[in-house]
C-alpha cells in the first residue's frame, strides 16, 4: 500500500514551488499604488528566492519610483539595495540605465549594490557607454572582485575583450584568477 502511494505522489504533475505565474499586463493595470508598494516591499523582503525579472515586470514602471527610493535609502540593508536595483533593471530600464553607472563606479557604496549595479549596467547599456560606464570600475576599483565582476560584463560587449586582456595583464598575478570568466570569453 505504501509502495503505491509514494508511486502516486511521484508520478502526479507537480506545481510550481514558487510564485503563481506572472501577471499579465491586464492585471498590472488593476494594481493600485499602494498594491504595488506592497508587493514591491514583499519582493524586497523575501529571504528564501529573489523576485524573478518577470515578476518585477508584471509590477510595471509604477513600481520604478518606490525602488529609485529604496535604492538612494541608505538605511536600507545592502542586499535589499541591490534586490531593488535588480527590479529597477527589469521594471524600468531606461531608468535603471541612468543610475547602474554611478551606483556601480561608487567606492563608497557596498559591494553587494555595486555587483547588482555591474550586472544590471550588462543588461541596460548597449555597446560604448556600457565601457565608458564600467571602464573606471574595472580599472580603478579597490576590489580585484568588483575589477573582475566589470570585466565579466564589459567581456559580453563588442570591443570589450580588449580592454578586458589590457586589464588583467596589469593585474597582480593572484588576482588574475578572478578574471577567469572574462578571460575564458576573451581568448587571445
């Protein structure tokens, strides 16, 4: 009896873990303000798996001046900081493309602001401007972490694959290491 309940549990469809499936932009015009405040702060709260880029789609551009205030709020815990760049990057890039530079080029900022602001700098800024952002960080960034995170970015761009081999060859020969990601996409 045993055997053929496990068989059962194995055998019937599975549903989905995680969040119910995306709104669609039908519901997203159903949303108030503060419905999307509150959903953006739940997403920003979640301690178990990020918000999905879909998820944060389905808030729609409402919810890009509640995460810019998240973002520039420097009481907020760092990981929250950088969960709110991540929804900006998928709610409003155009408005994401004009702060991932900064955010990203800023030593005062912490690192885990500063990586969500490299990797989302790879997914807003096309061609030059995504180097002419990300070129001081991987020149110039304290952390050989955060020089080899811009590397990995601006190596996915054209042209990028040789500011990339410039840079590690100035690289101290134990930081190279980091740079394996970029280099791999960069071969000479």
């Amino acid at each position: 009896m045993i055997v053929l309940l496990l068989a059962a549990l194995i055998a019937a469809p599975r549903t989905s873990r995680g969040s119910p499936t995306p709104s669609t932009p039908a519901q997203q015009q159903e949303l108030t303000d503060e419905q999307v405040r509150e959903r953006v702060q739940a997403y920003l709260g979640a301690i178990d798996r990020a918000a999905s880029p879909e998820r944060w789609k389905a808030l729609g551009p409402r919810a890009a001046p509640v995460l810019e205030a998240v973002i520039a709020d420097q009481g907020q815990f760092p990981s929250v900081r950088a969960k709110a760049v991540d929804g900006l990057v998928a709610v409003a890039p155009d408005r994401a493309a004009t702060l991932v530079g900064k955010l990203a080029r800023d030593e005062k900022e912490q690192v885990v602001v500063r990586v969500a602001a490299l990797q989302g700098a790879g997914q807003v800024l096309q061609g030059q401007r995504t180097l002419t952002e990300l070129r001081p960080v991987l020149r110039s960034a304290k952390s050989a972490g955060l020089r080899a995170e811009a590397a990995d970015v601006i190596s996915r761009k054209k042209g990028g694959c040789v500011e990339v081999r410039d840079q590690v060859a100035r690289e101290k020969g134990e930081n190279r290491e980091a740079f394996r990601r970029a280099m791999d996409r960069c071969p000479e």
